[in-house]
C-alpha cells in the first residue's frame, strides 16, 4: 500500500513544523452515582497533517472519551480535570464556547462510533449534510446541495439524487457510515476523528470504507485519527500508533516498528492475538483475564494483573514513558527488548 | 432513565457521613435521605389515614347536628371564632371540624377502593388479552378505543345522574376510572414476560395455566402495577370530590370533602372557610400522593411513564 | 397508506356506534324519565300522552332504530325542558365554549412546551425544580378549587375581575385560566421528560460535533424529535380539557355547551345529554385520528410502517 511513501512525506513534515494537534497530559473524570472516576488519565497523543494516527485499545479503554474530551463534547457528568489539547498552537480547552463552535465541523471533525444513532431520525440525509455546510461557509441552497450530492457521490453513496431525500431509518449501517463521514468532511477539515468506522460493519466494505478514508487523506492534507481495537485495520490504515490500556496510553510508536517489535506486554499481547499468515499458531493467544473497570484502577501499572513480565516495581508507582530512539514511547517497567 | 435513578441517589451519597438529626437518621434508615418533600408527603399521608380511620373517635360534634344559633360561625383563628367550634360552622350550624373528619373518611374509603376495582379489573382484562391474543385481545383494545373517546367525567355524570348515585354505583363508576391503563400496562407487560425463555420453559415442563400466572408472571409485574395505581389514587380522589362538587356524588345525609366544597361555594363571601378548609385538605393529599408516586416510580420502576 | 387510513377510520366509526349504543342503553335502561320531570301527582293518562309524544312508550330495541334513523337524518331529539331541539341548545352556546376551551388550548401548549423545555434544558436548576413543583402542584389542585380561589381572590377581595358570566374578555381570564394552569403542568412534564430523553440521544452529539449554535441544536435538531410523543400526549388531552371545562364553566356560570349539559343531566334531559355525549365523542375521535396523521408527519419512521402494513 501507499504507507512507505505517505511515511517518508510525514517525517518530513514533522521535523519542519510543529503537529497540527498535540495533546498532552489530558485526564477526565466521569461523576457517577457510583463515585468519581478518572476513566481517561494523562494521555498524550499528537498527529500532524497528513498522517494516520491509529488509536488502539480494548473496549473501555478510554478511546472514545478521549477524543470527545478534545472536541469538548463530554456528556455533563464528564469533565476534564487536566491537560492541554493544542491544535494549530492553541489551547482548544481555553476557547471560548462560541469560537469552540465555529470551529467544530469546520476545521475538526468526528465520525461517530454508532452511525445509526448518530443521525438524526427526522431529518433527511441530505439535510443533515447540508447542514455542516450552511454552518460553516457561505453557501446559497442550491450550492449546497449540489456540493452535498458531490459529497454522497465521493463517499460512494449510489444514487445520490434519491438518498438525497431519504431519511436514516432508509440507510444501512454501512450507506449511514458513509453518509456520516460525507457530513464530517464537507466542509474538508484540518483534523477528522473517525470512531471506529468499521466496526460491525462486513469486511468487504470495512476495506471500502479504510480505502476511502485514506484516499480522503492524502486529497485533502488532513491529519486523521482513528480510533479502532481492530489491529488489522491499523496495520492497513495508520502511520503512526498509540495503544490504550485502561484510561492511559501505554505505547506509541510508528506502525512497522510497532508491529515488527512490541515493546509492551501488552501490546505483544494484542499482536500474539491476531490471526497471521506469516506465522504457524495452534490457537489464537489472547490475553487473559480482562481490563480493569474505572473504579479499580490503581496508581501503578493497570497491565499488571494480566501480565507476564512483572515484578514488585510496578506496583505502586506508576511506569514513565521511556523514550526509545526518536520516534517511539513506552509506558513499562520492563519493556520487551527485540529478541 | 440511568440518569433519573442517578437524581435520587445523588443526594444519599452527599449526605452520608454528615451529622444527622433524629429525623434525616430515620429517613436515611426507610431509604428517604435528603428526599425532604417526600418525607413531608408521607407524613402527611399517614396522618389523613389515621385521620380517616380513627378520627370518629375525637370528632366533636355529629356531622349533620345542626345548631341554628351558630351558623357559619369562623373558625378560631378568625375574628368572631370560639373554640367550640374549632374550624367554624356552616350554613346550618353544622360543626365543620366534625364534617371535615367525616367526609375525609368517605372521601379516603371512596379513592381507594375505587382505586382498587379499577386496578384489578384493568389488570385482569390486560392479563386475558394478553393470554389469548386473537380477538379476545382485539375487543379488549376496541373497548380501551372507547373508554379513551369519552372523558371521564362526562361519562360518570351522565351514569350517576341517570341510574342513581347510591354510594355502591358511585365507588363501582369512580372505580373504573382508570381501567385502560392497568390494562394496557399488563397487558404488554404479560406479552412480554410470556416471550421470556424461562417462562417458556416452566410452560413446556406442563404446569397449569394458573399456576405458572401466580408464580410466574404476577410476581413481575405486581410491582409496576403497585406503582400505576399509586400513580392513579389522585386522580381517583379528584373524580370523586369533582363528582361530589357538582351535587351527583355523595349524597346527604354522607358527606365527602368535594361535597363540603360544594356547599361551601355558596358562601364564598360570607364565609370562606368552609369552602377553603376541604379544598386544602384535597390539595395536599392528592399533592403528596403524587409526590410519593413519581419517587416510587423513579425508585421502583423507571419503565413507566 | 389508503389501506391503513381506511383501517382507523372504520376503526374510529365503531368507536363511535359503540359509545353513542352504550350511552343511549345505560340512559334509558335507567328508569321512567317522566317521574322525575313532573310533580308527583300527576295523572298517568297526562304521563302517557307525553310517553307517546317523546316516543318512550315504545321498546326500547324500537327507540334505539328510531334514534340512529333521526340521526341520520339530523334530528337529534327535543329537549323534554325546552321543548326545542337538543341541537339548536348545544349549537347556540358552542362559540362560548369554543372560545374558552380554544383560548385554553392554546395558551397551555405555548405555555406547557416551552416551560417544560427550559426544565429539561436547564435540568436540575432552580428554574426546573421552580416549574415542575409548579405542575405537579397545578395538577393535584382540583380545579374546581383552584376556580373558587381565584373568584374569591381576584374577584371577591380585589375586585378586579367578574365572578361569574361571560361577554367581556375580562370574564374569560379566570376560567381559562384555571383551566390552563392544570393542562399547561401536564403538558410540561411530558414536554420535558421527551426532551431530557432526546437531549441524550447520540445524534444530538452529532449536532454539536457539526457546530451547530446551543439555539440551533434545541430548534432545528431536538424540538422536531421531542414534539413526536409530546403531540399524542396533548391530543390525549383534549378529551381531558372538555372534562374539565364542563366542571369550570359550571363554576364560572359560563354559558357554554358543557354548563347545560351538567343541567341537562340534572333534569335527565335524555336528547341534551344524548347529543352533548355524541358530540364531544366524535371531537375526540375526530382529534385522535388528527393526531395519528400529524405523528406519520413528524415522524418519518411511522409513515413507512403504515405503507408496509
Ligand atoms: N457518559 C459516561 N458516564 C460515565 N462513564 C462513562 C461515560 N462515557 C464513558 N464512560 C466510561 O469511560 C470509560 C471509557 O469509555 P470509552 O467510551 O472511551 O471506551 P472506548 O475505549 O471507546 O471503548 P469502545 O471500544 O467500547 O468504544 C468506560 O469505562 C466507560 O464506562
Ligand atoms: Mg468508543
């Protein structure tokens, strides 16, 4: 695929200017009835135009609540507690609601994870794309539309002139995926946020989708994040990677490098389980146990449980990210070292 | 509805380990903590019923002895008042303290049991309907169509005026007041509970209808239907004191509290209290019944609407 | 979509044979009209002039054929009081009830829908503990109470407002009032249970993450959605508001439909009680029909499953 060049393009571009977005030290608490819980802690990611970076993590891992924290778009029981999201050099926790709002939709945008629930019932498909057009550019209605029908057609809608005026319960969760992601790059964003787009959906048009979001990509310089647990669509989509563990990140590191040597447990633990054609496996290894709910996580390492490489160290005191080389981070007491 | 339940937890959590009087520790015992305007409700709630059920016991005066030397007599509390009569007289002279406690009693004895009919005769049809499905269902639907085109009201003056408003005809038509909603409510609570695979089971093992109904199903959705016929007991209560209002409720010599207002609005100028005092009471219990409704609702069964 | 809508029709016409059957059976069924009409003395020959004239002398299998016949050929019966068609006295004092119960219509849904969405909006303040204690409250309040409180308040004590009658615009504050305060409470708690319900839907997410304005997300993407349940809810409420303005017209001696009818049914004035009955049934059949079409309308889902049906 086209990774090798777009990678080249992107270390260029990292050393010559800043990342479109960097987030550093985000951390959100939910107030539950249950209890105050810190569900996403201290993360850092960045990603810069034109580049992939894939998000991993088991289900619960805090992905979701990440990202909608960078776009400010908790639910009201959600709050940050700390940390600075900087996109363009800005401090996007700073802005004002109302600049807030002129630049969601306009210069970052988000797919939802649910696309059935994410559209709106009583509103028509072309509607609701025409809609992020009307907010953000000064478009006559007929322009409008005609760029919403371009919009349909690009993300591979067929027949857009009769979708145009169809509602979501007509769509499928594929054609709503589709329509979902022509509504967030109509206006063509800086940054887009897409929440697993391919999940439940078949894997022919999972490949249609990933092929389409790339494509999107590199037509229009945005930076793309992409929030997954599927680890194949990240070694097909992603130039970058940072794997989640329970609220926090706990590796990042360039795709190949990622997937050539994993230096923490567990994301050695992700790749053993994954199907591969290039190595014989009696049955797939998938970790043990499960990842801890918000109201058990603990100071020190949260992999320990599940872990096979731990001692007392990583009890307690929580693991710093050790550098290793220019281009890669891991957040483990006792990283794997290639063998 | 998670974050309706969260409304009525919240408050429990924020008032736990603060220092707690004689009253928030009981009501944090019966689960009530911090929820003060319920507590208030129930209160009051339990002192209408021991008034209704033992105020004969200090009723001062009969509630039709009349004494025409002191009619519409104020109440102590007004100028002109006497402690002989403590809320007053009315236009006969009658004691309206005394007339108070009375009606309350027919007035509580009315809405429940009314309340009652209308919940185990709505819940059997629904129960049925949703048994034999087919057309017994459809009739019942049909008839739910019928009850729901004609306001209550209308139709309980017109039954009332016409086939005699002796006290049994009164409670039978306050009772079904309300019959369509149990009815619906059990029965796609019924349907739904029949679907469920452990019910399915324990029919395939050969046990009888009624049996698998009274073990079974009754027990899930007795709870839900508590909660209805809470939520339905005011409206029970105001059909029958509107009823009453109008002059083709209770009858004289009984008397309920709608008829104490009614007469009552004859008087308005001269003597308000008559009218004031039972309209006070109607207030505050159908108010504090509705209070504890939606926190038994919210509490118990966050389904219901 | 013909076949559904001819469906709910003959639907709605069996509701109303039914009601109009029921109540013409429980009425005549219920005893000799003529003995509570005339003093007890009166001679039965007399009696039985009057049966034959009004038509009760026959079976009352006979009076039910005569009675949907004289409808059908719009004759609803004569007053037995009046002496004059049970039409003419409902038709004459319809625009007073009109005019109250549209006036209350009306202001309790402004009212009602948009309190109950600054409720849910602003969840939790003061402004939605302030409202919905309001309308639970106005709901628990018989009304008729709430009427006389007023009289006594604003009409009694201020004398700012007439006690009893209508004609002046003044005369209509009192009554729509009282009427409105209990229809606004109930159509504002179920205003601000869809909307809290709608608020936490995804696709109001969506709406934000697009950089749609507050004001905008509220219009344009969670009113359309909140309105779907909130319409049956006031269309079931209409039903409520001719009950209660039966009671309030009553109260106020306003001179409408439903005041005569609560006299007629004193009296057991059969044809008043029979055409008020027969009518009101039909306005809520009619309103619950005008109901289903505006949900089909508001709500793209359902107009599909009525095709499919
Ligand atoms: N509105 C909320 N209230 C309370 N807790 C929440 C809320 N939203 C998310 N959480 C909690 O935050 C944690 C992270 O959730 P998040 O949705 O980010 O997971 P995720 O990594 O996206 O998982 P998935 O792959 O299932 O989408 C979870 O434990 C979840 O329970
Ligand atoms: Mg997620």
């Amino acid at each position: 695929m086209s990774n090798t060049q777009n990678h080249g393009t992107n270390a260029d571009h990292m050393a010559a200017s800043p990342p479109l977005l960097e987030v550093r030290g985000l951390s959100v608490v939910f107030d539950t009835p249950e209890g105050s819980h810190q569900v996403v802690d201290h993360v850092d990611l960045k990603v810069s135009s034109g580049q992939t970076l894939g998000l991993v993590g088991e289900s619960g891992s805090g992905k979701s609540v990440t990202c909608l924290a960078m776009l400010r778009l908790l639910a009201a029981r959600g709050r940050v507690i700390n940390g600075e999201v900087l996109f363009q050099e800005q401090d996007l926790l700073k802005l004002s609601e109302d600049d807030m709002t002129q630049l969601r939709g306009c210069k970052i945008a988000m797919v939802f994870q649910d696309p059935m629930v994410s559209l709106n019932p009583v509103r028509t498909i072309g509607w609701q794309i025409s809609e992020s057009l009307h907010l953000h550019q000064n478009i006559s209605r007929e322009a409008a539309k005609r760029r919403t029908l371009e919009m349909l057609d690009l993300v591979g809608i067929p027949e857009p002139k009769t979708r145009y005026n169809e509602y979501p319960h007509q769509f499928s969760g594929g054609m709503s995926q589709r329509a979902m992601i022509a509504m967030a790059i109509a206006c063509e964003p800086k940054l887009l946020i897409a929440d697993e787009p391919t999940t439940a959906l078949d894997v022919t048009i999972q490949a249609q989708i990933l092929e389409l979001l790339s494509q999107l990509k590199s037509d229009l310089d945005m930076a793309l994040i992409l929030i997954t647990h599927d680890l194949g669509v990240i070694a097909e989509a992603a130039d970058e990677v940072a794997v989640m563990y329970a609220g926090r990140v706990v590796e990042e590191a360039p795709v190949f490098d990622l997937f050539d040597n994993p230096m923490h447990p567990y994301t050695l633990g992700l790749l053993n389980s994954l199907p591969r054609v290039d190595r014989k496996v009696d049955r797939l290894n998938a970790i043990e146990g499960s990842a801890p709910p918000p109201h058990e996580f603990v100071e020190g390492c949260r992999f320990e449980q599940r872990c096979g490489h731990c001692d007392d160290s990583c009890t307690g005191t929580r693991p710093d990210f050790k550098n290793i080389g220019t281009s890669r981070r891991v957040a483990c007491m006792h990283p794997i070292t290639t063998s | 509805m998670t974050t309706k339940q969260a409304d009525s937890v919240m408050p429990s959590h924020t008032a736990t380990g603060v220092k707690r009087g004689w009253l928030s520790a009981t009501m944090h015992r019966w689960g009530l903590s911090g929820e003060w305007l319920v507590t208030a409700a129930l209160i009051y709630i339990a002192f209408i019923l021991f008034i209704a059920v033992f105020g004969f016991t200090f009723q001062p005066y009969e509630h039709t002895k009349q004494d025409l030397f002191n009619q519409l007599q104020p109440p102590v509390f007004m100028d002109g008042g006497s402690w002989d009569h403590i809320f007053g007289t009315d236009d006969l002279g009658r004691d309206v303290l005394s007339r108070l406690i009375k009606g309350l009693q027919l007035s509580v004895l009315i809405g429940v049991v009314g309340t009652v009919i209308g919940a185990v005769l709505g819940s059997v049809l629904g129960i049925v309907a949703a048994h034999f499905r087919g057309w017994v269902e459809e009739v019942l639907m049909m008839l739910v169509d019928v009850q729901v085109s004609l306001p209550f009201i209308i139709f309980a003056l017109a039954v009332l005026a016409f086939v005699g408003n002796s006290l049994t005809v009164l409670i039978i038509v306050v009772g079904i007041d309300g019959w369509e909603r149990y009815a619906r409510l059990s029965r796609s609570m019924v349907l739904s509970c029949n679907a469920q695979d452990y019910v399915r089971a324990v029919r395939s093992l050969g046990l009888s209808n009624y049996k698998i109904y009274r073990r079974h199903v009754l027990p899930n959705i007795l709870g839900t239907l508590v909660v209805q016929a809470t939520i339905n007991l005011p409206g029970v209560i105001l059909l029958e004191s509107t009823l009453s209002f109008l002059g083709l409720g209770v009858q004289p010599p009984m008397t309920s509290l709608g008829q104490i207002l009614g007469v009552g609005r004859d008087y308005l100028i001269l003597a308000p209290w008559i009218a004031v005092l039972p309209g006070m009471v109607i207030f505050f219990l159908t108010l504090s019944i509705a209070v504890v409704g939606d926190w038994l609702r919210d509490r118990l069964d966050p389904t219901l609407k | 979509m013909t076949r559904y809508i001819i469906i709910k029709l003959a639907r709605s016409a069996f509701t109303l044979w039914f009601v109009v059957s029921a109540v013409f059976l429980v009425l005549r069924a219920s005893g000799d009209p003529l003995y509570s009409i005339f003093s007890l003395g009166t001679p039965e020959s007399t009696l039985d002039i009057y049966r034959e004239k009004w038509g009760i002398d026959k079976s009352i299998f006979e009076q039910y054929i005569i009675y949907f016949q004289d409808i059908f050929r719009g004759d609803f019966g004569t007053s037995f009081f009046d002496a004059r068609p049970a039409w003419d006295l409902i038709v004459e004092r319809l625009p007073n009830t009109l005019l109250l119960g549209g006036t209350t219509f009306v202001i309790s849904v402004v009212a009602g829908v948009s309190l109950g969405a600054i409720a849910a909006l602003m969840r939790g303040s003061k402004w939605d503990r302030g409202i919905m204690t309001v309308a639970v409250a106005s709901f628990s309040m018989p009304s008729y109470f709430l009427g006389l409180l007023l009289i006594l308040f604003f009409s009694l004590e201020m004398r700012w407002l007439p006690t009893a009658g209508a004609g002046t615009w003044q005369h209509l504050i009192l009554p729509a009032t009282t009427l409105g305060l209990t229809l606004s409470g109930t159509i504002a708690r179920f205003t601000r249970s869809a909307m809290l319900e709608v608020l936490r839907q995804p696709y109001m997410r969506t709406a934000r993450a697009k950089g749609a304005s507050k004001w905008r997300q509220i219009v344009w993407h969670a009113l359309p959605n909140a309105a779907i349940p909130t319409v049956t809810v006031i269309g079931f409420q209409l039903g409520w508001l001719i009950g209660g303005s039966v009671v309030i017209e009553t109260v106020f001696s306003w001179p409408g439909a439903g005041r005569l009818f609560i006299v007629a049914v004193g009296v057991r004035d059969f044809a008043v009680v029979q055409m008020f009955i027969l009518m009101v049934a039909s306005t809520v059949i009619i309103a619950n029909l005008l109901v289903d079409i505006l949900y089909g309308y508001l709500d793209p889902r359902i107009t599909i499953t009525g095709i499919k049906k």
